[in-house]
C-alpha cells in the first residue's frame, strides 16, 4: 500500500488480530483503540491520542532526515492518515518542542523509514496531549507473561478493580496489628509497577472506617494496558477468566489470586470467588497437579452464591510448594503451618493390651477413633462420617462391647471416657499424618516464594 493513500481505516497495523507481532506486542492497536478514531470530531484525536516522549531527540534526528524544515510533507501524510484537513505547522512545531509525538505520526514515520513502529518506540515513554501520565510499556513477550504481571492479574481477578482511568485493589486485616502487612504487601506491589513501568504516580491510602488500604494507579495507559493486553473488564468484572496469554502461568496467576481472595490460618487453606469460569479453571490448576480439594457453596444472605474452594489437608504442602503465597502476612502462616505437626494421625497398632472383641474388630474401631490426651475424651475422625449409618453402628456396638462402656458420641463425634482416653494413650500407637519441615526446605520455599518482588 502506497504512504499516500494510508488512513487508520485501511492501515493493517490498526486492524491486525494477534495481540503479538514476531514476539512482540503490537502496542498501535492496543493504544490507538476504534474509540479515537470513530469520535475524531474536529481533530479531538489528537488530544485524545497517546503521544510518545522523545527525551533523547531520537526521532527528531528521524524527523529531520525525512523532511524540509517545515515538514510539509509529513504534515500532509499525518492529515491523510487521520482524515483531517490539515496539521498545522505550530502544532507540529510545538510537538518538537515539547519532545513529544502522535503515536499517528510514529506510525507514518516508521513506514517512510522501513522500521518497525515499536522498535521506535521502545525505551521511550508513553504520554498524553498534556505530557502527563507517563509510562513505559513492556512490549516484548517475555516481559508480558513474566511471573509478576502473571501475580498481578491474579490479583486483579481477585480484589483489583479497573476503569478508563486507573487500576485499584484493597487489602486489609480484622486485627489492627496485621495492617503492617498490608502496607507492606501494597508497597511491594508498588514497588515492582514502578521498576516495571517506571509510572511516578502510585498512591496507598487508609480506607476510612475500615481495617484496609487501597493502592491505585490513576494511569490510563496503564488501564489501557491492562484491559487490552489480559482481556480485563472495565468497571464491573463479567465472568473473568485467566487470560490465554498467561496460559503457562496459571500457577502464578492462582497465587496471586489466594494472596487476594485466598487464605491459611489454623490448618485452612481455601479461596473464594463468585465467577463459575474461574471456580472451574482454579479446580483444573488443583487436578493437573493432583492437589486434591472440596468445594462448598455459600449463599447464605448474598445475592450471588460464592464458591469456596478448601485445600485438603493432606495436599496443603503439596499447594504450597506449587502454588503457595507471596503476601507477607500469609507466608507468615505458611511458616507457621510448616514449622508443626498435623492435628491428624493414622493409626499404626497397638501394644500391651488385650482387646475384648477380636482383634480385627478393634483395630476397626482404634482406625477411626483417636484419644485427646489427658482430656478425658475420644473422638471420631471425619473419615467415620464417610460410613454408611450400619457400618457407623456396628462399629460404635464394638467400642461398648470393648471399653464396657454405654456411651454414644455427641453431634462433634466426642465421646467423653478418662477410662477409653487412657486406654487408646496407653497402648496405641499413633503417627502424625506430616511432621515440621526442616528449616533449610522451610527457607528455600520462603526464598521461592518471595522471588516475585525481586525479579
């Protein structure tokens, strides 16, 4: 196609389908969305457009190498491309002045020069009519599927909240002494859009009235970035989903989701979410590694059902070594939970003791029932609610028979006995389900998993 007859309603570059373009992203349609064009009333494209900051005089060199001192020619292409009648020569003047270009122009220069427009455009910033609001944008793939921006979108399908205008997500804590870790989890999170995007302008507030923070980015190419990049929702989400560009991050994207709408504390680890597309790619990430899990359903006084997806314990370490968290308060559980024992244990034999029902039959019973040491009580594990109601009979008839007692266990599976408590602690033998990682794995799987702030 000849220069001279290119417009943004013919331009192949405007309309391409691929987010990426040899590995790279193609940022033109990304930025320079139909929106601009279609409400172009009077040349407002031109204020609305994003411009590129030329700090270093580079494309000016590009510039003077095209065209006369009064640039009529790439004027008139400019005009053409943006079905205005003119450009003029004040305006342009002014854009070299101020080192900052129409991302339109950019795109007529890079076909005049025979170079890629991002290759132009790379290391510089993006900014507005004004010269306000700028950012650099990663442009090549690597950077685009890397594990922080996979961590950030899984944040974002979780607490984050996206307009035109800016990017927002709210953390907090019931208890008023954990606040420092969300402060210092939003600041970690600022941190790294500020190395990445090299955007000044990131606030974190207290919300009033309650136990959080908020963090936004009031950036609309960052927003932009965001919404076009990884499909995003504006405003409210619709039924988001893990975007196919991070579909070999997913296990990023999944923490990143538990570090916002996730949890562990007290041996519970489980995330919750309303979206049944995400429910079933959370399930799927949980089966490809063989993490096994429940899920429930609440729809107690909510408008929506929410569906909470809880981490079987024996899979807990598994899920932390795959998936785990990276928000400081939550590795903190992680630590807490790896450096003790499970609250559960398997039955291995008994010693000293001569059961008065057979053998087998006691070791029936002794499978499903546990001793609370010096509490005067046993319970029965969750294992004996799997049981059908003749076979939990049959087994309770068993324990009579054995213990002589005529006990039944309450509605929590207690039975209250000092005389079975001392029995089963006396003679059986019990192995905890996991003992404490050691403190070299527990370190290294702390070091992996705080890797995200540092790469």
């Amino acid at each position: 196609m000849k220069i001279d007859s290119l417009n943004y309603k013919n331009d192949p570059l405007f309309y391409e389908e691929e987010v990426f373009i040899n590995d790279t992203l193609n940022i033109y349609k990304i930025l320079m969305d139909k929106e601009y064009m279609l409400s172009n009333n009077k040349g407002q494209i031109l204020k609305k457009c994003p411009y590129v900051y030329d700090e270093k005089d580079e494309i000016k060199k590009i510039i003077k190498s095209i065209d006369e001192e009064s640039f009529i020619k790439l004027r008139k292409l400019l005009s053409n491309y943006l079905c205005n009648k003119t450009i003029r020569k004040d305006t342009f003047d002014n854009w070299l002045n101020k080192k900052t270009y129409p991302l339109p122009l950019i795109r007529i220069i890079s076909i005049l020069i025979n170079k890629e427009l991002v290759k132009i455009i790379k290391d510089k910033k993006i900014t507005d009519f004004c010269n306000r609001a700028k950012i650099k944008l990663p442009l090549n793939r690597e950077i685009v599927i890397s594990d922080f921006l996979a961590y950030l979108i899984g944040l974002h399908l979780g607490d984050g909240t996206l307009n035109k205008e800016r990017w927002k997500i709210v953390d907090g804590d019931r208890e008023q002494i954990n606040l420092k870790y969300t402060y210092e989890f939003l600041n970690k999170i600022a941190n790294k859009v500020k190395k990445i995007f090299l955007i000044k302008n990131i606030f974190i507030y207290p919300v009033k009235g309650k136990g959080a923070y908020e963090l936004i980015i009031p950036n609309k190419w960052f927003c932009k970035y965001l919404k076009f990049v990884y499909g995003l929702d504006y405003n409210t989400k619709q039924n988001p989903k893990i975007p196919y560009t991070l579909k070999n991050k997913k296990e990023i994207v999944l923490r990143g989701l538990m570090d916002s709408d996730g949890s562990i504390k007290n041996y519970r680890t489980s995330v919750s979410t309303k979206y049944p597309r995400l429910c079933s790619e959370i399930k799927s990430i949980l089966k490809k590694h063989k993490i096994e899990y429940k899920e429930k359903l609440n729809n107690i006084q909510r408008k929506n059902i929410v569906y909470i997806i809880e981490i079987k314990k024996e899979s807990i370490v598994k899920f932390i070594q795959i998936i785990g968290f990276s928000h400081p308060r939550k590795l903190n559980e992680v630590i807490k939970y790896l450096n003790t024992t499970s609250s559960s244990s398997i039955f291995l034999g008994y010693l000293n003791y001569k059961p008065k029902i057979s053998e087998k039959e006691f070791i029936e019973v002794c499978n499903f029932l546990r001793p609370i040491k010096n509490a005067g009580k046993v319970r029965f594990i969750s294992e004996f609610n799997k049981l059908k109601e003749n076979e939990k009979n049959r087994i309770i008839n068993n324990l009579k028979l054995n213990f002589e007692v005529n006990k039944e266990p309450n509605k929590k599976g207690y039975i209250y006995s000092y005389k079975i408590e001392k029995i089963l602690t006396n003679h059986c033998i019990y192995k905890k389900n996991r003992d404490p990682m050691n403190k070299k794995e527990i370190n290294n799987l702390v070091v992996n998993l705080n890797s995200i702030w540092k790469q």
